[in-house]
C-alpha cells in the first residue's frame, strides 16, 4: 500500500523564483496554510525537495473517505444519492415537445373553430 504524506504552504512564495512558485501551483497549494494530501513517490519527493524551505510535511495514513489526494475521489453514498436526485431521468420530454403545436386551453380551441 503507497504512503502518502501531508504537504502544507507555511511561508508565502512571494519574492520566490517562478520556478518554486510553480512548484507550490502543481503540488496544487493555493494559500498558506493550505493542505493536500499526496501520494509519496519520486515524483512528489523530487518538487518537494525544491520548495522544502516553504512547505511542512508529515507523513499520514492512507487517506478514507472524501480527503483530498492527487487521485481521484469516490464519491460517498450521499454524494451518489444527491447526483441521482439532481439527475432528471423522469422528467417527460415530450409535454415541451409538443406545447407548440397543442392548443394549451379550451378557448385558443373554441378561437380556432369559429375562425
């Protein structure tokens, strides 16, 4: 199982060479004091080391539930049930389809057949 470890922004990249600051931006550290959870590789070690002068990092447990990593999140049940209900699969197309060319009352109906 991958470990994965806790980066924090403690000090600004204001005054910073582009280069750091754009480190910080792709570790996807916005703010100070701002965390993401990362999985620890090679890749991540490497712009760590770059910027390890502005960062705080911890090692932690293999994140559960909706904590933010570099991968992708699965979605909590409740997430899952709010996106069915948002979803309109019941909704019937054809009432919009055909409100042109249905008349919508009795007298639009009455008009037609005296004119």
């Amino acid at each position: 199982m991958p470990e994965y470890l806790r980066v924090t922004l403690v000090r600004s990249a204001i005054g910073r060479n582009y280069r750091q600051k754009r480190v910080i931006k792709a570790l996807g550290l916005r703010r100070l004091n701002y965390s993401r959870i990362l999985e620890d590789n090679q890749f991540i070690r490497g712009m760590l080391n770059k910027v390890v002068h502005l960062l705080k990092i911890e090692s932690v447990e293999p994140p559960v539930g909706n904590e933010k990593t570099n991968d992708e999140v699965v979605p909590t049940e409740a997430e899952t049930v709010l996106e069915e209900i948002e979803t309109p699969e019941d909704t019937d197309t054809s009432e919009a389809a055909n409100s042109g060319s249905e008349p919508e009352s009795e007298t639009e109906t009455e008009r037609e057949n005296d004119a």
